[in-house]
C-alpha cells in the first residue's frame, strides 16, 4: 500500500524491495517455480554446450521468463482463489484450471522453441 509520507523515489525503491521479496517467495517456498527454474537452469546449461548464437539465447530467455512469469501469476491467482474460497467450489476449480492454462501455454511454446534451437544442433551430432 503506498505511504503518503513517501517521495517519489522512496516509494519505487519501497515497490522494488516488494518486488524482490515476492521473488524470493516464489524461488523458495512454489514448487511449480522451483520446476521450471531448474528446466530453466537445465536449457541454459544446454546453450552452453551447443554454444548457441545471441539471438537463440534471446530467444530461449524470453521463453524461460515467459514461463516463470506465467507460473508466478499462476500462483498467485491460486493463492487469491484459496483465500477468497478455502471450500471446494466449481468456479474456484474453474478459475484455477484456467490460470493453470497459461503456464501450459507457456510451457508448451517454450517446448516449441527448444525444437527449432537444439533438433538441428543435435541432429549434428549423429
Ligand atoms: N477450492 C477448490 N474448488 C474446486 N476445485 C479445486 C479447488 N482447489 C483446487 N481445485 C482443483 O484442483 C486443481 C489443482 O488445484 P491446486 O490449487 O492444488 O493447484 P496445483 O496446480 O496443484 O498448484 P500447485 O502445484 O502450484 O500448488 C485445480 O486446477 C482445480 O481443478
């Protein structure tokens, strides 16, 4: 919430303390981030290895972060619903398997990506 008593400048750096906060939340106590953290870790391990190309690591960060913003907006969205309505409820199930939809999205075009980057690399090898 903003403090009236705050400048400009203390109120971002305020936010920003939030911000890292929140992501430290995230990391340490979601294990759906933790997941896609370490297949996050594990595909720039891979761009290590196939040495890929500046655009490709563009490319593949863009895709990690896509999925590691929809997976946190997820979350969040889960622990809205649950706090709203503890109790089971149809529509609680509903929302959540649709916020549960965008991380899938993500993943899947993420999935997509890692083809047309590493499938020609490996390809190579053989
Ligand atoms: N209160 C509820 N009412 C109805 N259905 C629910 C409710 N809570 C969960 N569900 C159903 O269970 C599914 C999983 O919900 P849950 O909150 O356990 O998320 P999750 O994907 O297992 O999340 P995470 O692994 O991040 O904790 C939902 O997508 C929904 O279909």
């Amino acid at each position: 919430m903003k403090n009236p008593n705050d400048s400009f400048l203390r109120g971002r750096i305020r936010s920003v303390k939030f911000a890292i906060r929140g992501m430290w939340l995230l990391i340490t106590t979601e294990d759906s981030i933790k997941a896609q953290l370490f297949f996050g870790v594990v595909a720039t391990i891979l761009g290590f290895y196939f040495e890929i190309s500046n655009i490709e690591w563009m490319v593949q960060f863009l895709a990690i972060g896509m999925v590691l913003v929809a997976e946190a907006l997820n979350t969040a969205i889960e622990k809205v619903a649950d706090f709203i309505h503890p109790d089971y409820h149809k529509k609680i199930g509903f929302i959540k398997d649709i916020a549960a939809g965008a991380p899938s999205f993500a993943a899947f075009i993420s999935l997509i990506i890692a083809g047309f980057i590493y499938i020609p690399k490996i390809n190579l090898l053989f």
